[in-house]
C-alpha cells in the first residue's frame, strides 16, 4: 500500500471512529487520459484549465456525451465517453465551445469569473459561475448563471441569484453573499437538477464543527423568467455528514454533485481555503469581511485538511450516506467535480471525477476514474 493511500485509510478510521486496521478501504481511482492530451496538464487548451466540474449523458452505441467547465480560464468544453466490450471507458477527443456560445454571461466574463459546476442536459446545458469573493480581490459577489440551447444564450445575473438566495429565508445565506471566502462567504461549486429541481451544492458557508453542509434548491422554471420568485421557492437543506460511530465530519463542504435515481451523489472536500494577504485584509472590512470572528490572521473558514469523499443523498434526507473516501495520490488532490456513468446490467457504475490543479498532487491530468462500484 502506497503511503498516501495508507494515510487516506488512517483518516478515514479516524473519521469512522475505528481503529485504521478495521477502517473502510479507500476507493481506488485511476487517472483517465483524454485524446490528444485535452486533460493532459502538459498539453492544456485554455478552456480545459483548472477543470472544477463536469456532466456526462447517454449517447449513442454506448458512447456518453460530456462536458467539463473551467475556473480561473474561463472556458468549457465538450468531449466523449466510449464503453468497449469489456466494459472499459475511453476518453475521446472534444474541443472547447465557442466563447460566443456563452456571450450573454454579464460582466464580459472578467477575471473575477469562474465556472464552477454545470449540469448537461440532451438539449441544454446549465453552469454556473463562483458566487464568493475570489480570494478577496472582487469587490462584490460575482456569480452569474447561464443556460445554452441551440442558437438560444439565457443569463442571470448577481441581483437575480442573490434574490433567489434571499428566497430561502435565510438570514445566514443572505449575510454570506458578499463576503470573503475566508469568512465563509457563500460558494457554490455544485450543480445538479432532478426532477424539474435545480439544485446547488454549497462550499461554504455550513456549519463547520457540527459536519452540516448546504444545498439549496428550486424548480428549474423558476429560473431565466421575467418574473419574480415567489416568496418561499427556494429550499434549504442543511445535510449532515457523519463517520459511523455518527461522529460529524467538521469543515466539510460540497465540492460537485450529480444525480442518480433520484438521489445525489454528492462530493465533498474541505469547507476551508487558504489566506493571502489581500484576502485577510478584505476579512478585517466590516463591508466584506468579518472583523469580528478575526482573530489577528486566523479566519473561521480555514482548511482543515480533509480528503475528497464520495456520500449518496435522498432530497429532503437529513443526513447523507458514505460512499468512501479517495486513496492515494487523490486523497490530497482538489477534486472538484463528479459524474456517474451507468455500467452494465450487473449494477455496477463507474464515476468520472474532475481535478483542479492536479499537477499540485503529484497527478498529470484532469480527470480522473473509480471503476465498476455498488452505490448504496
């Protein structure tokens, strides 16, 4: 057993409560490599930067049709999946889409803009772009939802996002939209609908010592409409995650989500970033920041060190269930998107996972893949 992976299965006792000798196995994942390098990080196109979330759908002759945003470049792109017949997945070539194609995002798609989660669908695609302030240098939130349709761009902006946070009733949510990260300002980097709900896994802000995650959630209508929400739309989940001795995983937070069945697969990292200086400066503001939960250059929503972990979640569930948690060279990777491809008749999935600066985990490429596993 590799080190990382033995640290991964010692975290992961410990999260269980368990001796590690009695502790659950990491799941194994494996790099998957694109054609013509697409996710190769020695190869990179600008729109295949920093990938931070992907969706796959069913295509023809068992082939799955996929997409993959970008944060820090701004870029998404599509690609394919192919299933042999001994059941193995290839990752074929794609190319990134036009920047006209989502021209209609507000703000010019300036620097501050990152795309952090989408959700594919046969004749739409759905992404969203980052809400908190991006490592304490914008001077106000600047999440922007967009909906792609053949020869059809459709675009909300922060004060239609924020009123739909607004919606949940939520005074938590509403002080968190134009706050730093490090003070647990509202990140979303997780996008799913299902069942006509359209639904937003949430970084931060959470309740961190207790394990409690967000997603909030509203019919898919109720959004790119000239009117109004109204009052009481939007929904909050406050989702527990716990080991299983039901001790709460602290400084958890939602990293990327897709839909099976009627359930999330749901996947999680850790709540906390990192301080630079700006950002810290920004956190002592009252305007933006968080003056008092400052503690000299301590801020509440530091990282806490935790690996990537798989859960499965029924909507409306008040705690999710552990799938495992990412060994080896994973275990300490930004992992920040996932999508499930069904398997053969015998139950099984794969999951495609997508990486952010993998290079920074010792890994050369964006994607990666678990293979033929039982969901709960």
């Amino acid at each position: 057993m590799s080190p990382f992976a033995r640290a991964a299965l010692i975290f992961l006792g410990l999260l269980i409560g368990g001796a590690p000798a009695q502790a659950q196995e990491p799941l194994k994942v494996k790099p998957l490599y694109c054609g013509r390098g697409l996710f190769d990080v020695r190869r990179l196109e600008d729109a295949a930067k920093n990938v931070s979330g992907i969706d796959c759908i069913a295509g023809e002759k068992s082939t799955f049709a996929c997409v993959a945003v970008a944060d820090k470049e701004i870029g998404i792109t599509e690609f394919s999946l192919k299933r042999d017949q001994d059941g193995d997945l290839t990752c074929l070539s794609g190319a990134p889409l036009a920047p006209e194609r989502f021209g209609c995002l507000p703000g010019n798609l300036d620097g501050d803009r990152e795309f952090e989660g989408v959700s594919l669908a046969p004749d739409n695609l759905i992404a969203v772009t980052s809400l908190a302030i991006n490592r304490g240098k914008a001077k106000k939130s600047k999440w922007s939802l967009f909906r792609d349709s053949p020869g059809k761009c459709e675009a909300m902006g922060r004060g239609a996002l924020a009123a739909f946070i607004k919606n949940t009733g939520s005074a938590e949510l509403e002080w968190a939209i134009d706050r730093t990260q490090q003070c647990g300002g509202l990140i979303v980097e997780g996008l799913e609908r299902m069942d006509g709900e359209l639904y937003f896994g949430l970084r931060s802000p959470g309740q961190r010592a207790e394990g409690i995650a967000y997603i909030i959630h509203a019919p898919e209508n109720a959004f790119f409409s000239d009117k109004p929400m109204p009052a009481g739309t939007a929904k909050l989940d406050k989702v527990k995650f716990a080991g299983a001795d039901g001790k709460p995983v602290a400084g958890i937070g939602i990293r990327g989500m897709d839909a099976v069945n009627g359930k999330l697969i749901l996947l999680t990292g850790d709540a906390g970033v990192k301080g630079t200086e700006l950002a810290l400066t920004r956190s002592r503001d009252k305007e933006m920041g968080c003056p008092d939960l400052m503690k000299g250059d301590e801020f509440p929503n530091a990282e806490s060190g935790l690996a990537p972990m798989l859960w499965m979640w029924t909507p409306g569930a008040e705690e999710a269930q552990l799938i495992g948690a990412l060994g080896g060279k994973f275990a300490s990777a930004a992992v920040e998107g996932v999508t499930v491809i069904p398997g053969k008749a015998d139950g099984k999935v794969d999951i495609i996972l997508a990486i952010d600066d993998p290079s920074k985990a010792g890994l050369d490429t964006q994607l990666a893949l678990i293979k033929g596993i039982v969901l709960p």
